[in-house]
C-alpha cells in the first residue's frame, strides 16, 4: 500500500483499552498495539488492520478487567503469560 497515507487506531476500541488496563501498563499497552497496526496497515491495507485491532481489543478484555479487580482489593497482579 506504498503511496497510501496512514491511518489512526480506531478510536472505541483504543479508549476501551486504555480504559481498561492498569495505569501503569496503559502507555505501554496501546503504544505497541498502535505500532503493530501501524505494520499491519502498510503491508494488509487499512481494513484488515482496523479489523485485527478491534479483534486484539476484545481479547484483552478479560485478562485486563481481571487485572484490574485484583488490583483494587490489594491482591498482586496475574502472572504474565508467556509465549
């Protein structure tokens, strides 16, 4: 998609994500999902990028949520998972 002008994130879904994660995770959490869109979008097109971003927001939503609650009664974060 050479010569195509890039995109933003869409907007609902990146602020459910940065509502959604812990504050000390936000930054780093829509940073990278931006920068992988950014990828996707140059080599995918537009569509199948804002597709994959709102596809990674949902996913996260459970495992942040989770994160969140256990946060505020005191208990430590989840342990990462790894790949």
């Amino acid at each position: 998609m050479s010569g195509s002008r890039p995109t933003r994130p869409p907007r609902l879904p990146r602020a459910l994500l940065r509502w959604m994660g812990l504050r000390q995770d936000r930054s780093f959490l829509v940073a990278d999902l931006d920068e992988e869109y950014a990828a996707m979008e140059s080599v995918d097109g537009t569509r199948r990028a804002r597709r994959w971003y709102r596809e990674q927001v949902v996913r996260s939503m459970l495992p942040l949520v989770h994160a969140r609650v256990r946060s505020t009664r005191g208990l430590p974060p989840p342990r990462r998972w790894t790949m």
